[in-house]
C-alpha cells in the first residue's frame, strides 16, 4: 500500500507530521512496567480481605448490580480480584495479537514510510502492556484464562488481516482499544479507591493507548478514502459488526467465570445487555468510532442500520475521549 503525504488531519497537519510526532512522543514519553511501578512497594503488597479489590461502579457494569453489592465482602473481593486478573489476562492476549497483525503490516512496508517507524515504536510499548498485564495477573494470583475459548482458536489467523486487510485489521483494533480505554478512563475519572496495582497499570496503559487510537484513527482517514467504492462500502458495514463481535470478546467475562461464582443467568443477561442502563453503556463504548465513521464515510443508510441492529448507535462524541453525557449528568 502506498503512502500518500497529501491528506491533512483535523488539526491541519499532513499525515506525515502526525506520525513523525506520534513516534516523537513514544521517544520521549514512554514508560517501563518495572521501572515506572514499584511491584516491591509495601502498598502494591495484595493482601487477604482488602477492600480495594471490591469492583468499582464507575467502570464494572456488574460493580453496582443489586446481586453483587447484596454480597458479604469477602466475597465480592474474591470476584473482583478474579475479574480485575482477568481483563488483565484478556488485555495481554489482545495485545498479543495486535502486535504479530502490526509486524505483519510493516513487514511489507517500503523504505522511507514512516508507518513503519511509528508502529514499531507501538508495538514495543505493547510488549511492555503484556509484561505489566501478566505481572498483575501474577500478583493477584488468580489462575485465569482470559478470553474465551474462540477467540484463542481464532489468534493464530486474525494477525494475517494486518498484511492482507489492513484497513479491517486497524477497525479491529479500535473494537478491542476502544472498550478498554473507556473502561479504564471511567474509573481513574471517578476518583473510586482500587488498589495500586489496578492504578499503576491503569495509568501507565491509558496514557499510552491514546497514542495507539490516535494511530488507528488517522490510519483509517488516510487509507479508507483510498478504497474503492465497493470495498468502501463493504466495509461501512463490517465496521459495526467487528466492533459489536470483538468488544463483546473484550469485555464479557469467560464461562468459567459465572460458574466459578455461581452468577445467575438473570444478571449476566441484565449485565451483558439487557438492562436499559447496560445498552446504554454499551453504546458509550462507542462513541469516538461512531464519529470516525461518520468522517471516513463510512456511515450510509444500510450501515446506520446495521449499527441500529446490533445495538451500538447513538449520538457521536463531539471530540476523541469526551467522557459519556449520561454519566455526567448523573455525577453533576
């Protein structure tokens, strides 16, 4: 694919300049996960009975359901500390997989593309995300499996869209970015108490990952125009389904999960998304990409429906990261 200096971002610089500064700051801007976080620190110590492990209700849908906030503490520690490992253990194997798609992309980039550079710069700070992740799964001491079954089947062959389809590749990127991000700024934003380990690595990954979705943002406004039109069309409408399909892999707990801490049915359907306030939540996930799609052009009347049927339309951000108008009204 051919890399075109022509096109200008929002801001009014050229695609060039936004990588050339997006790979500047990944140079001066970086952090190391046993460099940044003091894992030996006294308070970062996980403990028996500490409350902090309780979810937090900004950023857990099942943090403020009635069933669980009706449990004795002991036992909405242990789900949180389980649930906490977890996303951890499903951010790592994400990331696995985004990073051998990203290496297939630039492997068959040109000399002098500065694609290569900036996504090389990502893909190393990605390595550092899996080594954080896996240190707090290991401290938590939970024996997780992260992502279910099929989406460990499905690993091996998803990174082979980076070389082939790339445009699709970097959609799914921000169906997997997208969700955590939100998730993670919703609770740093709430000012909750959660344990240092959980802060450590919220922090460090989200002042990261804005890098990354900006990435795949002005990925998708250089290459997508580039399509032709059946192409473009085609993808209108795979843009939701891969966002629905991969942020539910993303965000809804493994089967072992419910039965470990024999969850009724009733609250994992109110949860994951049968309650109003869940729907809602579910389309807060998706806010930021709904506007990139209406900017690339990628919104039409079929794809409107298909974001309507799959449940994730709704009103698009009026800039990247604006936190979700019904949770502000709410805390106001």
């Amino acid at each position: 694919m051919s890399l075109s200096t022509v096109a200008s971002t929002p801001s009014g610089q050229s695609y060039d300049e936004t990588l050339k500064m997006l790979s500047e700051g990944s140079v001066h801007r970086h952090f190391d996960p046993f460099v940044d976080i003091d894992w030996e620190a006294p308070e970062f110590a996980v403990t028996p009975n500490d409350r902090r492990w309780i979810l937090p209700e900004s950023g857990d849908p099942l943090g403020k359901h009635p069933w669980y906030l009706a449990l004795p503490d002991e036992k909405k520690i242990a789900i949180g500390m389980w649930r906490q490992a977890n996303v951890a253990k499903v951010g790592l194997q994400f990331e696995t997989i985004l990073i051998n798609g990203v290496m297939q992309y630039v492997y068959r980039l040109g000399n002098n593309n500065p694609e290569a550079r900036y996504c090389t710069h990502e893909v190393i700070e990605e390595c550092n995300h899996t080594l954080m992740f896996q240190e707090m799964v290991n401290r938590i001491g939970m024996d997780v499996p992260g992502g279910r079954p099929l989406m460990k089947w499905l690993a091996p062959f998803v990174p082979l869209a980076g070389a082939f389809l790339p445009t699709v590749f970097f959609v799914g990127v921000l169906a997997g970015e997208e969700p955590i991000d939100h998730i993670q700024k919703a609770i740093l934003r709430s000012g909750e108490e959660i344990h240092p380990i959980m802060g450590g690595v919220m922090r460090i990954h989200v002042a990261e990952e804005a890098r990354h979705i900006s990435f795949a943002h002005q990925f998708l406004r250089q290459h997508v125009p580039e399509l032709n039109a059946v192409s473009k069309f085609t993808l209108s409408l795979g843009f939701p389904v891969i966002m629905r399909v991969l942020g539910d892999f993303i965000v809804i707990p493994p089967p072992s999960f419910w039965k470990e801490f024999d969850i009724p049915k009733s609250v994992k359907k109110e949860l994951f998304w049968d309650a109003p306030e869940s729907r809602q939540t579910l389309r807060d996930y998706y806010a930021d990409v709904r506007m990139l799609a209406e900017e690339i052009g990628l919104m039409n009347p079929i794809s409107r429906r298909v974001w309507k049927l799959l449940k994730i339309d709704g009103k698009v951000s009026r800039y990247r990261s604006e936190p979700s108008r019904v949770a502000a009204l709410k805390s106001a």
